[in-house]
C-alpha cells in the first residue's frame, strides 16, 4: 500500500513538477497570479491598519484560497483526468482504495502551498510589507490547521465523488475554489460579514479553520469565542470527512455497477 502511493507520487512529480522545465515555468505564473490576487487586498485596504497587519491577512487569505484551489484541482480533479485517460477502470480492478491516489497526491499539493506561500511572503517582502504574523496563539492555530486539513480532504473527496458520478466537473471546480472562500470567511474574518452571512458560514465546516489561523497568527478577533470555534469546529470537520468518505464509497459502488459515465467537455 506505501509502495503504491510513494509510486502514485513520483509519477505526478515527474509528469507535472520536472518534465519541460514545467515547475520553473509554474513558479512564474504563479508570482504573476499572486500578485494580481492580492493588490486589491493592499490598495483598498485602510491607511490606519500597519502595512504588516494589512499584509499578514492578505497572507492568510492566500493561505485559505490556496488550499482550495489544490484540494480542488490537484486532489478532486486528478480522479476526472483518470477517467478521461482510461486508468480508472483499471485502478479499480486491481482492488486499490481510491484513498491510495489521495496519499499519493497530497504532499505533491502541500508542496505547491509552500511554495505560494513563499512567493506570496517574498513579493510583500519586497514590493510592499513582510507579513506581521505574531503567532499569538500557537494552541489555536494548530488545531485551525488540523482543521482546514480535515476540511480539505473532506472537501477533495465530495468534489471527486461528484465527478466520478457525473464524469465532468470543471466549471464546479472553478465556481467552488472562489465561492467557498469568500462565503465562509476564508479571505475576511466573519465579524466583518452582515449577521445573515455570518451565521451561514458558521453553518459549514469550512469557516472555523480559517477564523482560527487567522486568531492564532494575528491574534483576529472571531464571530464565535475561540473554544467554542474548537469545540465545533473539530468534531464538525471529522463528520464532514467520515460523510465524504461515504459518499465516495457509495460513488464507487454505483460506477461498479453502472459503468463510468460519458465524459462532457470541461
């Protein structure tokens, strides 16, 4: 099982990390793409707030955005691209739990978070501010991070069931990496949201990890007290994931049975 997913590994790092020079070419959009993401966050944001400050949570949000836009596109999506290919068929006649793609997967999408965040530090750095990130409370952003990582695989394993039921999913992918972000506080702290919007967003799993990255680092102030955060938010992301986990299950079964479906387009 550890022998497939370190294979699994290697066979992404190679196809989409070294072969034609695509990291460098990747590194360099990347900075472009970061750069147009966060001038707004810096251009409209308020003169009396310390250009650390205003820099730290821009930093945060691309945190969240990142995180994402890879357990969309990097985790979700790969299960599509195997249909389009037809490996998928042939991964499931060997017996082989999906979850062996995701383990295979996820440290090549952790890798590319490191590496916008490291763009993203170096061009406020030298363009505008380095981020103020105090680490005020380590307590709550460790369990903020547990959190936003329960949620992402949560998150990766819906989107991947969807597809295989559907057999497309591009434009879902593309709507959801810029909506959930936004309606559940991943880019403002949810004090900032109308009250409606706020008690919507402290309705999904998604909100709680961001409000607490953001406590932790920043000390932010949050919509809910900071234990109340941890004791919903934890067991919120393990049902969130035990409820993906089957619907992935259910999704399988149901492709076992029926077949793959026709592939659209996007």
């Amino acid at each position: 099982m550890i022998r497939a997913a370190i294979t699994i590994l290697k066979a992404y790092m190679i196809a989409s990390l070294l072969r034609n020079k695509a990291m460098v070419i990747s590194i360099l959009q990347m900075a472009l793409w970061m750069a147009l993401f966060i001038s707004p966050m810096i251009l409209f944001s308020s003169p009396s707030t310390p250009k650390g400050v205003t820099a730290a949570y821009a930093f945060i949000a691309v945190l969240v955005f990142l995180s994402y836009n890879m357990a969309g596109w990097d985790w979700a999506w790969s299960l599509r691209q195997m249909m389009a290919r037809g490996i998928l068929e042939h991964f499931m006649i060997s017996g082989r739990s999906f979850l062996l793609l995701y383990a295979g997967l996820m440290p090549v999408g952790l890798l590319w978070i490191g590496l916008g965040l490291g763009v993203v530090y170096t061009i406020m750095a030298l363009l505008y501010a380095p981020p103020a990130l105090t680490m005020y409370d380590p307590c709550a952003l460790a369990i903020g991070l547990t959190i936003l990582f329960t949620v992402l695989i949560a998150y990766s394993l819906v989107l991947g069931s969807s597809m295989l039921v559907s057999g497309t999913g591009g434009p879902v992918v593309e709507l959801l990496s810029w909506i959930l972000p936004i309606a559940t506080g991943g880019l403002t702290p949810l004090v900032m949201y109308p009250p409606i919007m706020r008690y919507i967003a402290l309705s999904t799993p998604f909100s709680y990890p961001a409000e607490l990255i953001r406590h932790g680092l920043l000390g932010a102030p949050t919509a809910l007290p900071v234990d109340e955060l941890i004791m919903i938010g934890l067991p919120y992301s393990a049902l969130f994931l035990l409820a993906s986990y089957i619907v992935l299950r259910l999704s399988v079964n149901k492709i076992r049975r029926e077949g793959v479906t026709g592939l659209g387009i996007t």
